[in-house]
C-alpha cells in the first residue's frame, strides 16, 4: 500500500511539473485541466504570467459567460427589429424606449471585446483575437459602434451626420454575432461555405439547362404569347370568358 501512494506521489509530482513546464511556455494557459493557446503577449503588456490576463481567460472560457453575452446580442437584436428606422432622429417613444436600452447594452458588448484582447491577445501570434474570422466581425461592429457614440457625445448636433448614421448602420450586423456563438449554427454556416466549391458546378449545369430550355421556349412560342396589342387595359368578358381584344 505504501509503495502504491508513494508511486501515485511521484506520478502527481511528475505530472504537476510537466504542467508548470508547460504553463512556463508563452502562450500557454491550463484551466480545469485544459489547455488554451493564445498569443504569447497581449497589447505588449501582458504575459501568461500576467494575473490579470489568466483571470480574464479564465472569464471568456466559461460558459456562464457565453450564455450571458448570448443573451444580449439576443435582446440587442430584438430591440433593433422593433426600431422605426424612419424616425431618423429618435423622437418617437418606441425608440426613446429602445435607445434607453444602449447604456447598458453597449458597456456589457464593449467590454466582452476588450476582454477577449487582452486575454487572448491582439493581432500578432497564433489564438489571437483577430486570428478567429468571427472575432474581425465583432471587432468591426464594436468599433463602428464606439466610433458613433464618441462623435455623438463628443458633438451631439453631429448626430444626424451621414459619416455618424453609416456608422450607426453597422450595428445592423451585431445579430450575425450569434452565427458565431451557437455551434450547431457555427457549423452549418461553416459547411455551407465550404460546399460552395463543389455547388458551382452543379449552379453551373442547372444554368445551362435553364438556357437550353429557354432556347427552346423562345424557338416554339416566339411572338404567340408576347407582342401583341391590345385595345383594353383589362380583361373584358369574351364568350364568357375573361380576354383581352385584340387589334
């Protein structure tokens, strides 16, 4: 028995520092016995060794948190559906209603994107945040957002500015933020776009078919349904039926 738990003390010990040899390696972060890979330095300021940056890895890997920004982009989404985009200016009390959401809406998305970077870094190195092409779409939406609400509360006459409302527009895209969170979708999207390829050819013999026939259409109906002239806007009642004269 004492020879057994001394072997399991080793194998531990062995164990825990291959994991601390690995955690030693840039990059390199174990959470819950897994191992996540990102870049060896966020923003130039924060290792794997940084505190901060494991604790955020440790945010944006649960899945609590995943549930809680889904949930959001949800809400946003509704809330953009029941907006009246003809009321440029906001003063109906539908979107008065809806842009007192944006406080509270627009903190929570900012905040997620900034803890993403810092966590798994910015643009350089592998499992980066702009190395996923989801992320680049939420990077952009974010950015677009918080570039319109700098120029608003900066100057907010620059409200009704076409360069602010194009803006604005790109908030548009944030509901297909959620193809990139649910997986059963994620994955869909993913073989729909890979299948592309081969779908070409098949778009490519429905298209010569489609021509073919219209080749044939054209050939034995030329004129007899089209061309003609007529002396009535509608239908008049001919022999009981419905037609048109003919001149």
């Amino acid at each position: 028995m004492n020879l057994s738990n001394s072997f399991d003390t080793h194998l531990h010990i062995v164990i825990g520092k291959e994991m601390k040899k690995k955690e030693s390696q840039e990059g390199v972060f174990y959470l819950d016995d897994t191992e996540y890979r990102h870049a060896p330095s966020s923003l130039f300021l924060f290792s794997n060794k940084s505190k901060l940056r494991y604790n955020l890895v440790w945010l944006v890997t649960r899945t609590q948190f995943s549930i809680f920004i889904l949930l959001v982009i949800f809400l946003n989404s509704v809330l953009m559906g029941m907006r009246d985009y003809l009321d440029a200016n906001d003063e109906t009390e539908n979107n008065k209603m809806i842009e007192k959401f944006d406080p509270y809406i627009n903190p929570i998305i900012y905040t997620e994107c900034v803890a993403k970077i810092i966590a798994m870094g910015f643009v350089s190195g592998g499992g980066s945040y702009l190395q996923d092409g989801w992320n680049v779409l939420d990077f952009m939406v974010v950015s677009a957002s918080v570039g319109g609400s700098l120029v608003r509360y900066i100057d907010p006459a620059q409200g009704e500015n076409a360069g602010v409302a194009a803006l604005r527009t790109f908030r548009l895209l944030r509901p297909l933020r959620l193809l990139g969170r649910i997986a059963a979708l994620k994955t869909l999207l993913s073989t729909l776009l890979s299948s592309l390829q081969a779908l070409s050819a098949t778009m490519g013999l429905a298209t010569f078919i489609y021509i073919v026939y219209a080749i044939f259409g054209m050939t034995i109906w030329s004129g007899v349904l089209h061309n003609q002239c007529y002396e009535t806007e509608f239908p008049v009642d001919v022999n009981g039926l419905g037609e048109w004269e003919k001149i």
